[in-house]
C-alpha cells in the first residue's frame, strides 16, 4: 500500500533531484535531514519502479520513492 506525499525538493543543473521536505497527510512538515542512498529500485510492498531515496528524517530512516514525479512511502 502506497502513502502519497507532497514532496518538496530541488533540481541540480544536471537535472538530478533532490527531496529537501514532505509534507505529511495531515499538512505537517518535516525537514530531511540526511540522505543516507539514492539509487534506482523497486517498492516491493507498494509496487513501482523508480527512484528511492533512503532519508533520516527527525532520528528516523524513512525511504522515499519517486516513480515519474509521483512521491510516496510504502505504508
């Protein structure tokens, strides 16, 4: 199962994202404060194939994904 996410995040010149924030479902906001791995994989609990993003954020490790500009979290 899938949590979508408002993501907010900046590109680099080349063209590389990078996740800076989410937005929780409830409208709250919470700061990544590392990003531990990026690389391609697949959501094996959620399904999709695209970009995953190992995050620390507020003393835990949460993992992105963004699967063609769609940002979610396997619930």
């Amino acid at each position: 199962m899938k949590i979508n996410l408002e993501v907010i995040a900046k590109f680099d010149t080349n063209g590389n994202i990078r996740p800076v924030s989410i937005v929780w479902e409830d409208g709250r906001v919470f700061e990544i404060d590392r990003i531990l791995d990026i690389r391609k994989a697949a959501s094996l609990k959620a399904g999709g194939l695209g970009m995953r993003y190992i995050c620390r954020i507020c003393g835990k490790t949460v993992v992105l994904f963004n699967d063609e500009n769609h940002w979610f979290m396997e619930k």
